[in-house]
C-alpha cells in the first residue's frame, strides 16, 4: 500500500515538472541525453528532492499508462519542429 502512495505522488512529481518545463518551453526527453527527463527534473525544486530513480520509474510507468507521450512540441528559432514530452489529454 505504501509503494501504491508513493508511486502515485512520483507520478504527480513527474507530471508537475514536466508541466513547468514545457510552460517555459524547454523540452526534455525520455533517451538518456543532455535533456533526459529525469535527470533535469532531479535538480528542479518541483522534484521535492526524491532523486533521479524514482523519476525515471516514474517516468516508465506513466508512459505504461498512457499519461506521457512523445510528440512535436514548437517549433524553435530555426523553424524545426523540436520534439519531447507531453502529457496527454
């Protein structure tokens, strides 16, 4: 039951950073790069410091479920289609 709690608060963690950095356009990405999900979410305030691993089980199961996806989000100075998480609707 205590797993079920704070998976569901990781998930809402996940989704409240993400919501931040697509507000300020600044996308981020589910391959481990420069911009991966969960490594720049690990050092923003809205992570509540729960680390790294839980954001990236976080980040798995709300991809298994649906909540998250991978789409065209702007379009950046150059005028190319700049690509990473959303959630969905």
């Amino acid at each position: 039951m205590r797993e079920t709690i704070q998976a569901a608060g990781d998930n809402q963690i996940f989704l409240t950073c993400l919501r931040e950095r697509n507000r300020q356009q600044r996308a981020v990405s589910e391959k481990v790069s420069s911009t991966y999900a969960p490594k720049i979410f690990a050092a923003m305030p809205e992570s509540k410091k729960i680390g790294k691993a839980r954001l990236e089980k976080a980040l798995d199961r709300l991809f298994r479920i649906g909540k998250i996806e991978r789409v065209k989000l702007w379009k950046g100075e150059d005028r190319k289609w700049i690509y990473g998480l959303r959630e969905t609707d």
